[in-house]
C-alpha cells in the first residue's frame, strides 16, 4: 500500500526582487496571490536619432535595449502575454494599474480589455515640472496615462475613498494627478553620476496609488521593477512587494534603496476608512440592549417628533416605518439618514442617536 505525499503549496517570496524574464517569473508563481499589481512596461518609444537642447547638448533620452521593439505586432505580442500572466496571479479581487505615454497606453488599454479586465478609471499624471520640447514641432509632453483595472467586472476591489480624500484636503480625489516627476535627491544616479533609470517614478505618485487601492499588509507585484519605487513606497507603508526585474544594475540599485527605508509604525499606517465600510448596525440594536426604550421620543432638527416602538421602527400620527423612512416623510424628501436625522433627550441635553451606533461599532472593533 502506497501513501500518497501532499504537495505543499509554493512559498510566495515576498518583499524579493526576482531576477529573469516577468512572464516567465510571473508563470512559475502561485496561482491568485497578489493583491494589486502596478506596471510600468516599455513604453516603446520608436526614438529615430538623437535628441538635443538649443545648447546642442544631448537628452538623455529612452533608448535603451528593453525599450524597443520590432514592431507593433511584436509589441502587442508583448502585451498580451504579460497581461495574461499577470491576471493570472491576481486574487479574485485584485487589480492592477499600468502606466504609460501615448506611444503605447491606448494599444495596453484595449489588450487589457480583450484579456478580460475590467477598466475603472483612467488617471493623467500631469507633471508639474515636465521636460521642456526642444524642437518645437509638438506640444510638451507633459502627462501621462494609467489605467485601474479590477480582474473582472465584478470583483469587490479596494478604494479607500475616504483616505484620498483626505490626502487632497477633504476634498474627493480626481481623476488628474498634479505631481512633480523625480528630480533632486528623488532622483536615483548610478556611480557615474548619469541617471540610474531613464523613466524612475516619482513616490508620491506609488504613495497615492497604494493609499487608494491597497491595505497594510496586502500583497503588490511589480513586474518591471526597474529601481524599486514600487518596492520602497510599499515597504514604507506596510505593504509586502514583489519585484521582478530583468536587468541586473537595476535589481542592484532597488535593493539597496529599499534596504535604506524605514517602515512607518503601525499607528501611521492606518488611514481613514468609508463610513460604508464600518460594520452594520441595525437601530433595533439599540432597543435590545436597553439604549433607547420603547416610547421614548426621539426629535428631529426641526423639533418634530416620534416615538420608538419595540420593533425598532418609529411611529408618529400616520407615519410608521423605519428611522430612515419616517424622517423622509416628515421631510417631504425622498430618502433620509435617520442616524444623523434624529436626537434624543437625556440628562436635559440633545444627544444624536448616532452616537449610540458609534458605542456598539467601538465594542466590536
């Protein structure tokens, strides 16, 4: 009689920068692993000759092998098959951004689609500071385009709404990002003092993403790694990484920038969450436990009034219902927030019924 082994499921190797060809690294991992992925693929530039300033110097400009492509078709080929790999790898409620310029985001945006993600939003970064047009044959090229995509229409994705508001000042974050790209100390060089990477994005702009659609301890692959932002932004704020990056220069220059952060403490990482996300509690809660008693009144703003019933409902003349329908219809309105709606009398002072939910929320976190 012969036993049969069990096969152990592969160890994610989380917070590493994996070495090889991202589709080839992206197929050998498990299967739903990955919370969001940010990629920031070739561009392929189709750079024909140099590019110079007035001063006849010369940009420093992407043309480095990675970044080219036979042609479109070879590219598309390209495409398709990272996107297929990376879909792969994402949990059934993941998603992924991608980053890009004109030369390839709408060619990127319809593969992805034909792959079968599902497009949320697309968000310009305009640069604030962007690199000048020296020949004066187009505009300045100052923006560029990602894509949020969840794995399917109906994943339930991570949007902490509440989180980017704040970080824009209370106001609701839009779809155009106004961000400075890297320059200054941001600005990674290599030992000849050029720069480290041609197209190195800024932190702020992997800060907002990651605030916006991830949770500290949420899994985030990078499959063009290049020299770790994604890696040091997600370190910084609680989150584990995956880097996958071909070029061993760059692999060099990630690892030891990511060894030099610091992660935020624990206290730090916690961000403002939707009022939609708390957990529900029904009013009949708070005639169970004794915080409002049948017959007592519970006055609105405007100081009409209703008694609570012993089913949690509320009654006043002809009006029965819910705390939500029966402020609506002393209102004339066609819906209600009975929370904030309504008030209480205790000790002579006015006390929100809200209050009440927020005790209960309290004792079940």
């Amino acid at each position: 009689m012969t036993t049969k082994t069990r096969k152990e499921a592969p160890t994610l190797p989380l917070n590493q920068i994996l070495p090889g060809d991202c589709i080839e690294v992206m197929n050998s991992l498990p299967e739903g692993s990955v919370d969001l992925i940010f990629a920031d693929p070739p561009y392929n530039l189709q750079l024909k000759g140099d590019l110079h300033r007035p001063d006849n110097s010369k940009v420093d400009a992407v043309d480095d092998a990675w970044d080219q492509f036979a042609s479109f078709k070879a590219y598309d080929k390209f495409t398709r098959a990272w996107l297929k790999a990376a879909r792969r790898l994402l949990k059934p409620h993941g998603a992924i951004w991608v980053i890009g310029s004109y030369h390839n985001i709408f060619r990127v945006g319809a593969a992805m689609q034909n792959e079968g993600y599902w497009i949320l939003n697309d968000v310009v970064w305009r640069k604030s500071n962007p690199m000048p047009n020296f020949r004066g044959k187009r505009f300045t090229n100052a923006h560029e385009t990602m894509i949020w995509a969840s794995k399917a229409e109906a994943s339930k994705y991570t949007f902490n709404y509440e989180a980017l508001k704040a970080l824009n000042e209370g106001i609701q974050m839009r779809s155009d990002w106004v961000l400075p790209i890297c320059t200054g100390h941001e600005r990674l060089k290599n030992e000849n003092g050029d720069k480290a990477h041609p197209t190195q994005k800024p932190e702020s702009l992997l800060h907002r993403v990651l605030v916006g659609s991830t949770n500290p301890g949420d899994v985030v692959l990078d499959p063009f790694f290049g020299t770790g932002t994604t890696g040091a932004v997600a370190k910084m704020l609680g989150r584990d990484f995956i880097g996958i990056e071909r070029e061993a220069g760059y692999r060099e220059v990630a690892q030891k920038r990511i060894d030099r952060v610091r992660k935020f403490d624990k206290a730090a990482l916690e961000v403002s969450t939707s009022k939609r996300a708390e957990p529900r509690v029904p009013f009949g809660q708070l005639v169970e436990r004794g915080m409002l008693r049948p017959g007592e009144v519970l006055i609105s703003p405007r100081g009409k009034t209703a008694k609570v019933r012993a089913d949690g409902t509320l009654i006043t003349g002809d009006v029965r219902g819910s705390i939500h329908q029966v402020g609506a219809a002393l209102e004339g309105a066609p819906s209600c927030n009975g929370w904030t709606y309504w008030s209480f009398k205790q000790d002579g002072k006015t006390v929100p019924i809200d209050l009440l939910r927020q005790q209960i929320r309290a004792e079940m976190s």
